[in-house]
C-alpha cells in the first residue's frame, strides 16, 4: 500500500482541471437531480445547477491555488506522488462540502438540524464530486501518457541521430578539453578529460562526480555547489537536467518516462536520471544533431 501511495504521479493542474469537473456535476445535478433539486421549477433549477458547478470550479482552483502558496514544498511538481494526489481530491472535496453547506444556510428558510444537513451535504457532495474529479484525472492522465510517450519516442529518434553524428566526428576537439572539478575553497579536487566526466549529483553540501577512468568507474565526493560547478562547465557538452544532476551528454544511451517525468540513462551507469519537468522542454533541442 505504501509503495502505491509514493508512486509517482504527475502533478497536472490546467483549464481541464477544471472545466471538466465543473461540466459533469452540471449534467449530473440536470440528469438526477440530487440535493431535491426536482422539487423547484425548471428555470430556477438550472440557475442553482450553474451555481453549484462554478462552485466546484472555484474550489479546485482556489484550493490548488492557496495551496500551492502555503505549501509550495509539498505541493513540488517534481516530488508529486498518487498520495499526494489523493489528498489533494478530498481537500477539494472537503471545501467543496464547505461552502456548499454555508450556501444551503444561506439560501435555505428552514435547515433543520446543522449537523444532519452537515452529513447528507458531504454524503451528497462526495457522491457527486468523486465522479467529475475522477473523470478529469484519468483524463489528463490519460493526454498525459500520449504526450509523454510521443516526446520519449521523439528523443530516442534525436538521441539516435546525435550518437550516430558524434561517432562520425571522432570528438577529437572534445577529447582535448580538460575539465577542473574544484571545492568549494577553488581547490582543484579533479582534473579529467570531458569524455571521462559521466554525471554529477548534488548531495546536501556535497557533490558526487561519477567518472571513468583506467576502464573503471570512480566516484569522488567533492565539497561544493552543483551552481558552482556549472559555470565551469561547457555547455556544448554538459546538461543540467534536474537541480540536483548535471550530466555528460555523450554518455546518453536511452530516454524513458514514467507518469512524472523523463529519465535518462547513461552508458556505464544504471541509476537512472531523472529529468526535471522545468528541463524536460530544453531536452529535445540539446539532444538535436548539430
């Protein structure tokens, strides 16, 4: 169960979000009517229709949006799991049965008991709410999975291409090129050959620099910034794909997505890569033939 809860899941939060649980719980409350709605006149019924579902509107984007505010490390596109995602749908859910509770004692002459309006408002409201909301996510996951799946299928063609352009170059310029891995004092912790740096990753106020060298690959812990790093290394050959790994392009074997971003695999290396959502846009250029 728990495994399920931390899978990753992709945070997608857009026009559709909304507009499609808006537009099934109007057709739900015209179809069958729930809250008693068959008791009052046609006319009047589509207008508290229309209210009730810019009201579900207003909640998802109003809860996501406050959130995102208060929270912005929990609510982190690049950590988001199916947990996350489930919380997230009863918290809407729950301001959802809020304000439609305080519409009904606003609007209503006589409401009875609070708390058993209170209970046949939620009961109602999550009957309702849990349709609409669940349409809208296997929706987006559903363009979600098409999109990736098309952009993974677009790199591996841009990867393929740039390996083959890069074989007939022989790199013989890129060879040449030393690169100075140095702490955080600019003492020069690692010198190498660009073909031999594979990947750093940044680990609180250290870096890991993974490198081949002699036919075997060595990791060295360098104290420092990856931001540090960066500016000392060229771009032509380096990519900052997340913000805590910058990786050595000529080592990209593969391109995979899951239901939350890209991953790369580099050669000599079987841990994964992970691409940022914010970098994956910049990806499909750096990995175009020259």
């Amino acid at each position: 169960m728990l495994k399920i809860w931390n899978k990753p899941h992709p945070f997608i939060f857009n026009a559709y979000s909304v507009a499609i649980p808006s537009i099934v719980t109007l057709l739900i409350l015209l179809l069958f009517t729930p809250f008693s709605l068959s008791e009052i006149e046609p006319g009047l019924r589509i207008t508290v229709s229309i209210v009730i579902s810019v009201l579900v509107a207003t909640s998802i984007f109003f809860t996501v949006r406050i959130l995102r505010s208060l929270c912005p490390e929990m609510m982190s596109e690049e950590d988001w799991t199916v947990g996350k995602e489930f919380l997230l749908v009863i918290t809407v859910l729950c301001t959802i049965v809020i304000l439609t509770l305080f519409g009904s004692l606003a609007f209503m002459s006589e409401t009875g008991n609070i708390t058993t309006l209170f209970i046949k408002t939620a009961g109602l409201t999550i009957g309702i709410g849990i349709f609409p909301i669940t349409i809208s996510i296997l929706f987006e996951q559903f363009r979600h999975q098409k999109s990736q799946l098309a952009r993974v299928s677009q790199l591996t063609s841009s990867l393929e291409k740039r390996n083959h352009q890069l074989e007939k170059e022989k790199s013989e310029n890129s060879d040449s090129i030393k690169v100075l891995v140095k702490s955080e004092k600019n003492d020069v912790e690692l010198q190498l050959d660009a073909p031999e740096l594979i990947f750093i990753k940044s680990d609180g106020n250290y870096l890991e620099v993974y490198f081949k060298r002699n036919d075997r690959v060595e990791k060295k812990l360098v104290r420092n910034k990856l931001k540090s790093i960066e500016t000392d290394l060229s771009s032509k050959h380096f990519f900052r794909c997340h913000n805590r790994y910058i990786i050595n392009y000529r080592r990209i074997v593969k391109v995979e997505g899951n239901a939350r971003n890209l991953s790369l695999f580099l050669k000599d290396v079987e841990e994964p890569i992970p691409v940022s959502r914010t970098k994956a846009n910049n990806i499909e250029d750096f990995l175009k033939p020259a």
